[in-house]
C-alpha cells in the first residue's frame, strides 16, 4: 500500500510509516502525536511511496543525494524490524546493499525479530550498518542488549530515549560490544520527567569505558537538582543539553565502506559534516550528519 509522501530530514530514511506500540517507551509516541497533528493515525502502517527509494535518488548532475560517507536514520517514524514491514524490509535491504558507501544507523524496540529478518548473504554483517536498541529503562535495558550482544552486526549501539527511568549498562559496556549510547528525554503529550541525575550517572559509565555518549536533549518535563522544569520547545532542550557538558567522544568508530565494485573509499572521498551557527548549541552535534543547507539558520 503507497501513500502520500513522508517528509524527511536529510539524514532520515522513512521507508514505511506508522507503527505499533510494544513497550514502555511508546506510551506518548511523538510520532503518534505528530500524526495526530495532522489528522492522521499513526498505527496506521504503510510503504512510502517516494520516500521509499530516498538512498537511491540522484540530483540534476546525476550524483546521489546522499553522498558517500553520510550517516542515514533510518525508519525514525516506524521500526524497521516491524512484523507489518515484513513484505517490504527484503527491498529494503537490496537500498542499502547497493549504497554499501553510506552507513545506516538502524533502531529497534524488537532485537527478538531481528535474527529471522536478516538478508540470506548477511554473514558476519555489513559494515555500512549500525544497529542499535532503544533502553527506555532498566527493565528494557536488561531484556534488549543481551539479544543485542548475540546478533551479527559489526556496530552496535543503545538509546536511551525516551529516558524514562535510571539506566546502568557498566556490566555490558565492559563487553567491548557497545560503540554510542545515546540519551533523551520524552516529548509531546504526557511526557515522563527525565532526571539530570539519571544523565550524569549513564554518561560517567560511558566516559569509564570510553564509549561515546550523547545526551541530545532535556525532553518537555526535566530535573535538575530537585526543580522541576518545563521545557516545550525542542530547540531549547537541545541547547540545554549541550550546556549540561555532558556529551562524551569515546573511541572512534570506524566504518569500512565500500564503492559498488567492493574497493575502499578513500578518506578524502568521503562526505565530511559541516555545521553553521546554530549548530554549535545543539546537543546532537556529536553524532549528527551535518547541516542540511535547508536555509533557516546561519
């Protein structure tokens, strides 16, 4: 089933929308909330229509619109392991076999589904693939990361987001696995406090282990020193975050990409971020793709 084209960033690959909710962290969904926004239903789930081909799409000179190197979101209005994609992810996975130059950062609340979900050629895993599981809490943290560490991929990563309760990963940090641990608070309808207390204690086991951390934003609802804040502007959360000094740059991850005849790109062909103003104050500056040159900032 096609719709209607999804918007997306320059970094954000939406191959299919909608989703349905399985824990803890999706109770106030931004992405429900958004759609709601729109008079739309956000458990309602289809296949983009020209979103769908995005990591494929050329510009007028014939080069692609995501250049080599770049770090491409993926399914950030959906999750691509979703048993209702099941139809869809085999193409999916054919985009980026194809764009073995671009590294797709890959998020999952169902690390059970993944296993029967990986391409028959998967092997050990590509290189181009980050994958990462969401660690709402404690309870998630300990039920996902365990089938996180017995899964084939090269990158691997956790994010804590929403940050709804305290989160300790030492014991697994320790396992070498994990290359970025990512925090945030909740947004939108109901949001959930997130503790600064919470963020000062994940971000010390990270900097311990010498993993990269990013705290990219406070969230609506955020504590700090027993006050209690009320942050409703998404910019102003992520200047707040990046303030805090909490974000952390462990050890470098490095990604073997690759042109279509399987040769190493060179350093010097890759895509480098380049960041504006405005892009200084942002909490997610650490790990993000570069500015999008969209013209509403410096």
């Amino acid at each position: 089933m096609y719709r209607k084209k999804v918007s997306f960033l320059h970094d954000i690959w939406n191959p299919w929308h909608g989703c349905v909710k399985c824990s803890e962290g999706c109770q106030n969904c931004y992405m429900y909330f958004l759609d709601r926004m729109r008079d739309q239903n956000g458990a309602e789930i289809y296949k983009t229509k020209s979103g769908f081909s995005y990591p494929l799409q050329k510009d007028r000179t014939g080069h692609y619109k995501i250049q080599s190197g770049e770090q491409i979101r993926v399914c950030m209005t959906s999750d691509f392991f979703l048993e209702e994609a099941d139809p869809w992810r085999s193409e999916a996975w054919d985009i980026m076999r194809q764009r073995s130059d671009v590294v797709f950062f890959l998020l999952t609340k169902r690390p059970q589904r993944v296993r029967e979900c990986l391409p028959p050629d998967w092997g050990s895993g590509w290189d181009n693939i980050f994958f990462n599981v969401t660690c709402e809490n404690q309870r998630r943290a300990d039920e996902r990361i365990p089938i996180l560490f017995d899964l084939p991929f090269k990158h691997k990563g956790i994010m804590c987001a929403p940050f709804i309760g305290p989160v300790s990963i030492r014991q697994y940090l320790t396992a070498g696995q994990i290359e970025q641990v990512i925090c945030g608070g909740e947004n939108y309808d109901g949001a959930r406090p997130c503790n600064f207390d919470w963020v000062k204690s994940l971000r010390q086991e990270c900097v311990d282990a010498n993993v990269t951390f990013c705290f990219i934003e406070t969230g609506t609802v955020f504590i700090k020193d027993g006050r209690r804040y009320h942050l409703p502007n998404k910019q102003l959360q992520s200047r707040m975050a990046c303030k805090s000094g909490m974000n952390y740059q462990g050890r470098p991850i490095h990604f073997d990409l690759v042109d279509d005849w399987g040769y190493p790109i060179p350093q010097e062909d890759l895509y480098t971020p380049h960041f504006r103003a405005n892009c200084e104050t942002c909490g997610s500056k650490l790990i993000c793709n570069g500015c999008s040159d969209c013209g509403k900032c410096l």
